[in-house]
C-alpha cells in the first residue's frame, strides 16, 4: 500500500477557511453500509499537512472565503450564491454542486473550470504563514510562562513550556530543516527539564529563557523581511493565532467560572502576540486601510480586557461567546486586506 | 459452544435437541428450540429510546452503547475503504449536577465514535483539529510509521490517517500528543473494532469504555465513568434480555491508575483477550486491565433482574464508575 497522505477529503478543505459553515457541522456517523458502485479515482498524493489556505487559480469550494465564491456569483449571476455554496458544504466532488441543487447543470458547465474541492500542498505564502503561526503560537506559550515564572509559580509555568516542544516542534521541524535553521529543540528540553525540577536556579532558568525565545525570533527571521512586514501576511498569521487563542479560552470555562487555567494561560499568551504584531504593522494599516484598522484596534482593545492577568480573574471577564465575536469581527475586517493583496 | 453457554442457558442447546429428536420432547420445548433457533439469526436486543437521557451532555451514553461507525464505505480498487470523519473539539461535560469538566474530545462525545472495519479493508480517517491545542489520532493495530499519529496536528488544520485493518480484534484510538495522560484525561479517546473475516456469532453487541477525569489538574482522577458520564448506567441501566448472549467490548482508558479490573455481578463471562481470538482464553467474573487493554467479553444471563458491573477498585467504582444491566425476562 502507498501511504501517502492525500488532502482530497472534503472536511479538511475546512481548514482552509476563517468563514466555516460546513465544519460547524457535527459530523455523521454512518451506521448502515453504503456500497459505491463507482470506483473512485485515486486522489492527488502529497506529504505535505493541510494547510491553511488553497489554491490560487481553481476556487476550492470547500475552502474559499465569501469574496473569492463570489467571482462565481458574479459570472453566473445567481444572488447570494456565495452563501448558498457555503451552505452546502462540504462537497466530495464539484460536480455535487449540482446534486445539491445549489446549482443546475448548465450553470456548473459555466464554471466547471474555475472550481475544484481538492487542497493543493502548500506553497509561498501559505507555507510561510502556516510556518509562522507555528512558531508565534510558541511565543505565545513562552511568554505566558515568563510571566509566571516572574510570578514565582515553576509549576503553573511548567505546561507552557512543555507545549512548544510537545505539541508544536514536531510539527513544525521539517519545515525548519527546509529553511535551514539550526535546530532547538534541545534549548527548549533543556528549559523544560529545568522548569520540571522545580526551577531552583533562577538565574539559569532566566538565560535559558532568553535563548529559547531568540530561537524562535531567529526562526521566524528565516522569513523575508518584506513578508514579515507586508500586513496582509501579518494579518494571516494573527488570524491562525486568534482563532487558536478563541477554542482555548472556550475550554477554559465552564459554568461560567475558569475551571482549566492552563487553556486560559494558553489563550493569553496567543493574544499578546498577536497584539504585538499588529503593533508591528499598525502604522501602514493606519495609511493604508484606516477602516479595518480603526476596528482591529477597537475590538483588539476590548479583547485584551478577557486576560487582565496570568492567574485568571475570580469570575470571566468576558463569555466565551463575546471573546469570539470580538475575534471574528477581527477576523472579517482582516479578510478585504488579505483578499485584496492576494489578487 | 463454551461451558459458559450451557452453564447459562436454560434450554438444551440445538444441536443437542436435534440430537436427542425433537418428537421426544414436548409441545412447549419444541416451541422454545424453535425460539432458539430464530434468536441465531437475529439478536433479541430491547428497543432503546430515542429520548434516552443527556444529563446535560451533547450525547446520550445509552446510545453509545449499541452505536457503531461503519463509515462510509467505496470501493477502490477492488478493495472496500470505509472513510472516517473526525473532529476534535471542546466541549463541556456535564459529569453530574455539582461537575461540569472541559473535555477535548472528537465528534463531541466521550469517548470518541466506535469505529468498526473488518480485517482486510482499508480505514481512510479525515482528521480536522478544531480544538485550539494540537492533537494528533494515534490507532493501535499494524501501520506505518507516517500513519502512528504523532505528529501534531494544530488548531485549524487537518490530516488523513490510512492504515490497512488489522490485525481483527478489540483496539482504540487516541491523541498522542504530550502530555498524553492530560489529552487522553481530557477525553480524546475512542474503540476500534476490526471484525474478523468470518463474522462472531449473533449477539446484543455492547461498548463499555472506562475513563477517568482529573477534574482539577492535580494529577489525580476524581471522578470515572463508563461511556464518559459518571454513574449514568447506575441511573439508567442498561436493558438486556435474559438468555442473550451479551458480547461486551471493553476498554479502561483510565490514565493515571496503573490499572483496573471489570466485574460483572452473579455471573461469569468468557475472555477473548485483546478481542483478538475466535475462541475463549478463560472464564471469570473479574479481568484486570492496565491503561489500553481491552477484551471482548461474552456472557448470557440466567435470572432476569438488576446486577451491576464495576471495577473491583470499589473507591474507583463509587466514583462513578459503576453500572447495572436490567435483565428482562425471556418469556
């Protein structure tokens, strides 16, 4: 058997998208058995891990965001398309389209050419932003460590520094290779296993610190400069991270009261990055796209007063449910930046 | 046909009545190995309601019992793949009325949809994390190393895991992402079934996974359940019908406790360890189960009534883990 793994999967072209509808869906389980007649093709074969975005010629219908559904809205003229493709995800193949009435067969002869449902292996700037939003959600769990470090509390710190190394190293290691950065995971076991002992020699521990975080910096410095400070790249990568930050806050509450403060911890660690690196771009958003500016800034403001320290407050400042409408309301303004630059 | 069997059954067994000649035997025996004889090729297995209790939680323990994933079946190549849709996720766990518990789980329950294949076919898992940490599907069973499921998978993005069926037996899945005991604590875990190419014997089918949840991050298990919701078989027990036979699929995902036992009340079972022989290992009413091991376990219930199930950790079990079958009459 080829084991490779394939990205043709329907549900995974969610991923792709900020504007989700279909992955909202509780996915069905199957009881019965449902025989295909039709041998299905073999699908397209990468090693690569899905991505956050698709590709830029074909419109993935699965994936595509509202304003990119909408080049075929306009060539076919049917109102409110956009939408009703969204509705009706997610699709194994294009030609449900038309199987599920969101539109005849006339109409998908029109735009057979301009649609598919299948991923392609991330390339340029989705590979970078994916690259980068790795390594920003590493920051995040670092930073959020520094503070409770600095707080006296090794054992609250701990998870924050196991993270990088548990859950993003791995995954983020080939792509490391790729852009030939020396490698640190050492420096971030070592900072663990300090950490884990009980954190007793601060000094070492500070140092250690210091070192793990220019890793990431030198990583992320693997990235042309003119990427790093281009806003719609930069508003991309906020995005992975704001998202992230919004699932975690949500599992960090129940019955109204913080019950998992390490979720919490986790989200505001997200969160101060991504501040900061709007921070980074905030003048040219200012000159360039002063509308979407004045509400990032707005709702980022009323966000950061969800996480007003590193222990969680008694009692939530803000539900799960308005940290992500803030978060979306970011996401939406972003999304004219993002689209217009990739056009 | 096991010692179990005839120790259980009151009636003789068919081919035993064919032995001996049904016209030796009266009307009603007669009537009664007919009985017998249809419940071969059919289960008898109560009707369970569609309104079976929540207790606050997105699924209905009473459902998991019977509920089985065959996915969705193609063919490719001459060869059927069942394709799996997965999703990690958060939700809150309504454990009881004093506890509610941030689960990380895939498909919104705990534990995770029993996935069931036959040896020989191909599984094809579409794995969509959505759960803000990363997460990974790690299978137990035969696969290469790309498909072990332990590189991370980050919020937002997906993978596909394709392993080959086998080998048949009881097996699960589960997150491996570090620390495991916290991902798997959370509820990141679920029962895979691959059926043998020549299908078990006819039986009321029954998943019963064991769990433990560290409700507080101090390392050490408050409360436990079997099918994710602590005592919720005790509060509604679980309806089998008298003379039966009951094939339990059983798995202790309890992390932290090196290991638990599963007893079974005024009875005796017969083991298939590992789910991975046709033919019993032992008889017994207790089994002892380190974290990942699980069995099928077969059994018939001779007196209808109530009897309960638990790890014979009894603290374990009045923490939650604790269930009852309802045996109902045959007649």
């Amino acid at each position: 058997m080829k084991n490779t793994q394939y990205l043709k999967i329907a549900i995974l072209a969610c991923a792709a998208s900020v504007v989700i509808s279909a992955c909202n869906n509780t996915p069905t389980t199957t009881t019965t058995e449902k025989p295909s007649p039709v041998a299905s093709t073999p699908p397209a074969a990468s090693n690569e891990m899905v991505g956050m975005k698709h590709g830029d010629k074909k419109i993935n219908i699965n994936g595509a965001i509202l304003s990119e559904l909408d080049k075929l809205e306009a060539k076919l003229g049917v109102p409110a398309l956009s939408n009703k493709i969204q509705a009706s995800r997610p699709y194994k193949t294009p030609e449900e389209l038309v199987s599920k009435k969101v539109i005849d067969q006339a109409q998908y002869d029109q735009i057979k050419d301009l649609v598919t449902i299948e991923d392609v292996v991330l390339t340029g700037l989705d590979k970078d932003a994916d690259y980068m939003v790795k390594l920003g959600l590493m920051k995040g769990h670092l930073y959020v460590a520094k503070e409770l470090l600095d707080l006296n509390k090794p054992k609250d710190a701990e998870p924050h520094i196991g993270h990088p190394v548990e859950e993003i190293y791995t995954d983020v290691a080939d792509q490391l290779n790729e852009r030939k950065v020396k490698e640190f995971k050492t420096t971030l076991i070592a900072l663990d296993d300090l950490v884990k002992a009980g954190a007793k020699e601060m000094p070492k521990v500070t140092t250690n610190l210091k070192e793990s975080l220019q890793s990431i910096d030198t990583a992320i410095a693997a990235l042309p400069e003119t990427q790093r400070k281009n806003p719609a790249f930069v508003l991309r990568v906020i995005n992975g991270l704001l998202d992230t930050a919004n699932s975690e806050y949500g599992a960090a509450i129940s019955d109204g009261k913080f019950k998992a403060a390490i979720e919490y911890q986790d989200s505001r660690g997200f969160i101060t990055y991504a501040d900061q690196l709007y921070q980074g771009i905030a003048a040219t958003m200012a000159k360039d796209s002063p509308d979407a500016h004045k509400i990032i800034v707005e709702n980022m403001k009323q966000l950061k007063t969800a996480w007003p320290a590193a222990i969680p407050p008694a009692s939530p400042v803000k539900t799960p449910p308005e940290v992500g409408k803030l978060i979306t309301a970011i996401e939406q303004s972003t999304q004219k930046v993002i689209t217009v630059a990739s056009k | 046909m096991s010692n179990l069997d005839r120790l259980h059954h009151p009636l003789l067994h068919r081919r035993q009545l064919l032995k001996y000649g049904l016209a030796g035997l009266g009307l009603t025996t007669a009537t009664l190995a007919w009985q017998g004889l249809k419940s071969q090729s059919k289960a008898r297995i109560p009707v369970v309601p569609a309104n079976s209790p929540m207790m606050g939680n997105t699924f209905s323990p009473m459902q998991t019992l019977r509920d089985f994933d065959y996915g969705t079946v193609k063919q490719e190549n001459g060869r059927t793949v069942r394709e799996f849709q997965l999703v990690a996720g958060n939700t809150t766990l309504q454990l009881n009325t004093a506890v509610s518990f941030n689960s990380w789980n895939y498909n919104n329950r705990v534990p995770g949809p029993t996935l069931r294949a036959k040896a020989g076919e191909l599984i094809r898992v579409s794995f969509l994390n959505r759960a803000g940490h990363a997460h990974t599907m790690h299978f137990h069973g035969f696969h290469p190393a790309a498909m072990d499921g332990i590189k991370p998978i980050r919020n937002g993005t997906g993978t596909i895991y394709e392993l080959e069926a086998e080998p048949y037996g009881l097996h699960l899945y589960h997150c491996h992402v570090s620390p495991v005991t916290r991902h798997i604590g959370k509820g990141l875990f679920g029962m895979l079934i691959i059926d043998p190419p020549q299908p078990r014997p006819v039986a009321d089918e029954i998943v019963l996974v064991m769990g433990g949840y560290d409700t507080n991050d101090d390392g050490k298990n408050e409360l436990y359940a079997f099918n994710g919701v602590p005592d919720y078989y005790m509060m509604n027990p679980i309806e089998i019908y008298q003379h039966q036979l009951i094939r339990l699929y059983v798995l202790n995902t309890i992390e932290i406790d090196p290991a638990v036992t599963f007893h079974l009340h005024a009875n005796m079972f017969d083991v298939y360890p590992t789910g991975m022989t046709l033919k019993p290992s032992h008889t017994s009413d207790v089994i002892t189960m380190g974290t990942a091991e699980r069995h099928i376990l077969e059994f018939k219930f001779k007196y209808p009534g109530q009897f309960m199930f638990h790890p014979h950790q009894d603290l374990i079990a009045e923490h939650g883990c604790m269930g009852a079958f309802n045996v109902i009459s045959a007649t």
